[in-house]
C-alpha cells in the first residue's frame, strides 16, 4: 500500500473461518485464556493499521496538498471586509460632496442683447454651437474652439429674431422674428433654407418634436408645422386669450407644454393637437408663464414658472393635471434648466422688490429645498440653456453678459471648490462677436 493512497484492509493474517464462527456461534462461550485472546487480537490489530503488506510503517488518510488552518476562511472573510471599506473609504475622500461654484466660470461680452423678458434669443445644439441673438444680429459660437461666426444680420431697425431654436440633430436653427417671420437655416452651409408662414405677430417661443416645429406668437395661437411638407402647417391651435409665450415638449414627445401671457398653462397631446383639444388647463399661476422644462427624470413632471406678480416654480403630475409643489421665489422667474445628473432644478430670475433680483437659484427635488444661488449679472436674466453634456448653464442677462455656470454636474475631486485666484480669473471678459 503506498503511502498517501486510501486505506484498504490487510486480512492476509486474520482467521477469518474462526471468527465467522465465534460470531455466530452462541452457544460455545467466549475463552478469554484462549490463543485468540484479547490482547494478541489487539496487537494484530495494530499490526495491520501501522505496516503495510511488507512491513513497513504507513499513516492512513494524509493529505498531500497544502496545510490549511481552519481559521483561514474567517480570516480571509475578514480581510475581505476589511479590503473593501478601505476601497470604500478612499473613494469616498476622493468624492467630496458637490458645491456651488463662487463665480462663473467664463463672461462673453453679448452687446445690444435685448431686454426682453418675453424672448428666447439662446440655444445650445448638440453640435456645442451656442447660438444667440443681438439685436438684430445672430451668431453662432463654437465651445470647443471659441471660433464666432456671424449667420445673419437683419435689414432695417423695425425687425430682430426673438426666438432661436436647434433642432434635435442640430442640422437646422429654427428663428422666429419680431415681425411674424418664421425661418429655417442650414448651419453648416450659412443658407437659408426655407420660410414658414401662418403667423401675424412676434414668434417669442418655438420648439422642435422630431419633424415638427412648433410655434408660440402674439397672436395667440400655437401653429405645428411638418417641415418636410409642401403645406408646412399641420395644425393650428387658438386657445390662449393672450401672447403664447412659453413652449416645450417633452422628452418622449407625446406632451406638449405652453404658457401664455394671460397666466395660463396647456398641456396637449400630441395625437389630439389638430382637434384643438387639451389635456389640462391649469390657471394657478398669477402672471405670464414663460419658464418650461420638463423633468428629465420623471416623464410625466413639469415644471413652470411665473412672472413678477407671481414669482412662484410649480411642480405638476401632467398626468393627473395636479401641482404636487410650489415654491414662492419672490422674484420673476425667466428660465428653468433640471439637473440631469443630481435631482435638482435651477431657476434663473428677473426683477424682484424683496429678493432674488437678478440671481440663479438652485433648489433640491423634489423637495424643492434652497440649495443655494449664484449671480453676478447687473441686471434681470433673460433666459437660461443648458451644455449638450449638461454640465454647464449659460444665462443671458440683460446686462448684455452671458455667464457660464459649472453649477450642475456630478462630482469630481480636485475642482470642486472655486479658488480666490479663479474666482478672479472667471471675471475676465471675452467678447461674442
């Protein structure tokens, strides 16, 4: 038997016919003085358990791998543990919390920028291109070379664009204007692609669903158009009793948001827009209804905002057509941009006789807990957009500023917190155009 193999028994030396009979014979007793005798049987027995077939000694069941102590699954357990929380710990100093940046993180000179509290003269396209009206003057400004380029200029002083909007592929800048026009722009090549009629007053708010441009005028109606159709007009929509001065669709496209000057919100279907027929028509709002967005997060939450004699950020369930929250900002409220990385919303403010004048403020969803605020803007912000990625926030100001704020974002370490040197560096000035 070689040593390490499993144990098979040697029963060459045993008398096995004597021992059957001992066992079954119950009749002949037990001979303690016999030859076969306690003592010589235990003997034997260790002779057969300790010798191998040729006398040698051997052990019986030896393991030949490696010696393992019974502790050391506990132990590894705990140094598993252990290996971990450090993993954890670590991390964790290396992801300090989020905070509010102390300034802006870069100032475009925007001059003859209008003070209009009704206009949205600003949007950011998926292609980086921030484009944004002055006056009568649009350009187009390029993040990630700084490069600015001119797109059009308005003739005369009676007309301006009120209204700038990309489309979803950012091929195509949709602009409406002062005087009722409606234009289509090819970027990439500088031309005009095409007019869209069937307005009579300011085109102060558009937005795009896949195809479809909609737009919001002074004269009160809302008008689809099917931009690849002949017959650009696909629908036309006359419910607000005043200028329609906010628009948005949201992410799924099958809800469309408007606010009107007369206070009102509409929320619309997308497949019952031609019959003229809204889902809601809420009226808690006290002053126009301008700032739109629609949660990132939640497909049926949005959120509006109302002007001066309002100043209230309302969370509605578009579903039910319920507020689920209101929050009194005490300022006129001009733009709303969600944080798609934390749940927070960002408001941009106008005019104000007791606070906020002027500022961004930062509120925690849904909540609706004041995170904080920024601003440095020497006047009323007009409108607010927001960076492709959605880190960044621009607001315009009609101190003919446009400030970017690094204000959403998930946190990173080493340049969450805002130096006195950078918050000097980021006052440094560069012109738009």
């Amino acid at each position: 038997m070689q040593k390490g193999d499993r144990f098979i028994p040697n029963r060459s030396l045993m008398d096995l016919d004597r021992a059957h009979g001992l066992l079954t014979n119950r009749t002949a007793p037990f001979n303690a003085t016999s030859s076969f005798n306690q003592e010589a049987y235990r003997q034997k027995l260790i002779e057969n358990l300790t010798l191998d077939s040729q006398g040698r000694p051997f052990k019986i069941m030896v393991f030949r791998g490696s010696p393992k102590s019974s502790q050391k699954p506990i132990r590894f357990v705990d140094e598993l543990r252990q290996e971990v929380a450090s993993i954890f710990d670590n991390d964790c100093k290396q992801t300090p919390y989020r905070c509010i940046p102390k300034g802006e993180k870069r100032v475009l000179d925007a001059p003859k920028l209008r003070n209009d509290y009704y206009a949205n003269i600003m949007s950011w396209g998926k292609n980086n291109i921030l484009a944004v009206a002055l006056g009568p003057e649009l350009y187009l400004w390029n993040s990630e070379d700084q490069r600015v380029h001119k797109l059009l200029q308005v003739p005369g002083g009676n007309d301006w664009p009120t209204s700038v909007t990309w489309s979803e592929d950012a091929r195509t800048l949709a602009v409406g204007y002062m005087c009722s026009s409606l234009q289509l722009w090819d970027v990439e090549s500088s031309k005009l692609i095409r007019n869209l009629e069937g307005h009579s007053g300011r085109i102060a708010s558009t937005a795009w669903n896949g195809r479809i441009l909609t737009s919001g005028s002074r004269d009160k109606s809302i008008i689809n158009h099917d931009v690849r159709a002949a017959n650009n007009l696909a629908s036309c929509i006359k419910r607000h009793a005043d200028e329609v001065c906010g628009l948005k669709w949201s992410t799924e496209g099958n809800r469309l948001a408007s606010g009107g000057n007369e206070n009102l919100l509409y929320i619309w279907e997308a497949s019952k827009m031609s019959s003229s027929k809204f889902l809601h028509r809420l009226s808690d709002h006290c002053a126009a209804v301008k700032a739109l967005a629609w949660c990132p997060y939640q497909y049926n939450v949005l959120a509006s905002g109302g002007g001066l004699s309002d100043g209230c950020i309302k969370i509605w369930n578009t579903q039910k057509g319920v507020c689920i929250n209101s929050i009194e900002t005490k300022a006129q409220i001009c733009g709303l941009e969600w944080n798609r990385h934390h749940k927070e919303i960002l408001s941009g403010h106008g005019y104000s006789i007791r606070e906020n004048q002027n500022k961004l403020c930062l509120w925690k969803y849904p909540s609706m807990t004041k995170v904080g605020e920024l601003g440095n803007h020497k006047s009323r912000i007009i409108n607010l957009c927001q960076s492709p990625d959605g880190l960044t926030v621009i607001s315009a100001g009609a101190d003919e500023t446009l400030r970017f704020w690094d204000v959403f974002g998930p946190p990173t370490a080493g340049n969450l917190m805002v130096s006195d040197l950078q918050g000097l560096l980021s006052f440094r000035t560069s012109v738009l155009r």
